[in-house]
C-alpha cells in the first residue's frame, strides 16, 4: 500500500468497540469502505451505521466470531462478495483474563488461544490468496506491549505468550510477504481504556496509566500511509507509566547484600 487508500476495503476485527472501532474509524477518515466483524449484532450494527455516516463510506457489519474458521470463512467470503476484494486486514479481535497459571480454567486457556492466536492465523491464511495475486495489500496486527517484558506479566502469562508467538508469527510472515508487495506490521499497544482493561483494578484506579486510543490509531495511519516502498515492522506504543514496563530492576532497588 502506500497508493491512494480511498476507495479501498478494509477488513476489521473486532470492531464494535474499543481500539477496532477506533481503527475501523482511522480506515474510514483515510476513504476506505470497511467491513467490520464481531460476535454481538447490536452494537456491531450501530458502529456501522455510526462510521457510515461520519465518514460517508460504505461500512458491511458481518457477525463473526474468530474462534470458529466457518465464521471466518463468511466474513472473507461477505467482503468480496461486497467489494471484489480485500485490501487491508486489521486483524484486532481480543479477549483478556487474569489468573495466576495454577488457577486459570482449562477452557480459558484454550479460548485466548483460539481468538488471540489461531482466529489471526486463519484469517491471514484465508486473505493472502488474492492478496499475492494482486502483488498489493497491507496486514496489521494488534500484538500486545506485554510482550516487552521480560518475564511476562504475572497473572498475564497465557495471554502475553500467546501475543509473544502472535509477533513472531507476524514478523516472520513480514519477510515472506514482503516479496510478494505485502506489508505485514505488529502494533504493540500499551495498557489502552477500553473494556478489555476496565477491570484492572490496580490501573483503572489510576486513570493516567491508561492511553487513549488515538496513539493507536495514529500508529495505525502511519503504517498504511507510508510510501510504498516502506513498511514499518513493529510499532510500540507504550504509556509512560504503564508499571508492568517499568524496568525489572527498580532504580532504588538497593542490592540485598548491602
Ligand atoms: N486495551 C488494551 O490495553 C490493550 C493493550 C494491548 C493489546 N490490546 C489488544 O487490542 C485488541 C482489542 O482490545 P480492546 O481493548 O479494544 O478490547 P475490547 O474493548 O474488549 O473490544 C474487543 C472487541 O473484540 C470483539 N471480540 C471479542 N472476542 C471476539 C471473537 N471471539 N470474535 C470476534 N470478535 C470478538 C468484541 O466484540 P464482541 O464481544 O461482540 O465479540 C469487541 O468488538 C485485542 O487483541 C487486545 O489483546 C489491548
């Protein structure tokens, strides 16, 4: 990408709410058409209808839940069957819990991996077809700042190394694709105030730990506006007083043996 966006269709995951819908919004104000998927039909639709009209850009809400590939499937085969084609995919859709290991349910483990890993990969698998034979097209993937510590947040270790193999997946897939006129990007966002972190209880009590969507969103425009012959890998987008990217070692930490 890099060309003229308008016109163009992107795909967005997860984007009735939260940062999809605010880069289903940064599609819509650079003059692409969107098709935009979530589970719930209510709210998909009204963000439909709302981007529709602020942006006056055809907007399809398609429900679509990305743990189940027949949903992916529907969701590819509605985008083309409306717009020809798929220009942009904003893989975004995510789920978040908080467990020490020993206590985190069998089936919660297993749905942050089919929604945070395999519903990304899939859906990648499903979209690159035409997009290789269009020598065109632009993928962004919504990573995760956790995966910037080292070790993983405590009580976040399921989700973040699940986002962890997500950004080598992505950074892998960038080398591949990028002889084919693909571009592959990583977004690592930052502790952001949406409902995936409205529970939070030791961030949410201090609302300035929380970013804004907008440093994702503008992160996002960069990476489908540069010129074409560029592509921005990773991008991470961190809250200064985000504490789980404080530095490991405290700098008063005094050393135990003095
Ligand atoms: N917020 C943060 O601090 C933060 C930081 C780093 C990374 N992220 C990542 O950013 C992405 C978006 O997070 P957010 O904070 O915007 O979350 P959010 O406010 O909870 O919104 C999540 C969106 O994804 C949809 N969704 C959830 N499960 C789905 C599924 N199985 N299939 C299809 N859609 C699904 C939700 O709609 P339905 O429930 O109706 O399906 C909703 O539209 C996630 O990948 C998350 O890991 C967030």
């Amino acid at each position: 990408m890099g060309l003229e966006l308008k016109g163009r269709t992107a795909v967005v995951t997860g984007a009735s709410r939260g940062i999809g819908k605010a880069l289903a919004s940064t599609a819509a104000a650079l003059g692409m058409n969107l098709v935009i998927g979530a589970r719930t039909k209510g709210p998909l639709e009204e963000t439909a209808k709302e981007l529709a009209e602020r942006f006056n850009v055809r907007v399809l809400p398609v429900v679509c839940d990305v743990t189940k590939l027949s949903d992916l499937e529907n969701l590819v085969a509605s985008a083309k069957k409306e717009f020809t084609k798929i220009d942009v995919l904003i893989n975004n859709a995510g789920v978040s819990s908080q467990y020490p290991f020993q206590d985190q349910p069998l089936e919660d483990i297993e749905r942050l991996a089919y929604t945070n890993y395999l519903g990304y990969v899939r859906l990648i698998r499903l979209v690159i077809g035409d997009m290789i034979k269009d020598k065109s097209g632009a993928i962004i993937n919504m990573v995760s700042g956790s995966t910037l510590c080292d070790p993983l947040p405590r009580n976040f270790i399921v989700y973040s190394s699940l986002k962890v193999g997500l950004k080598a997946f992505s950074k892998g897939l960038f080398w591949e694709l990028r002889d084919h006129g693909i571009k592959v990007t990583s977004i690592m966002p930052g502790v952001t105030d949406t409902d995936l972190t409205g529970k939070l209880k030791e961030i949410s009590n201090d609302t300035s730990r929380l970013m804004s969507t907008q440093a994702i969103e503008d992160a996002v425009r960069f990476a489908l506006t540069v010129p074409a012959n560029v592509c921005p890998l990773e991008i991470s987008v961190i809250n200064q007083r985000t504490p789980w990217t404080a530095p490991v070692i405290p700098f008063k930490q005094q050393h135990p043996g003095k």
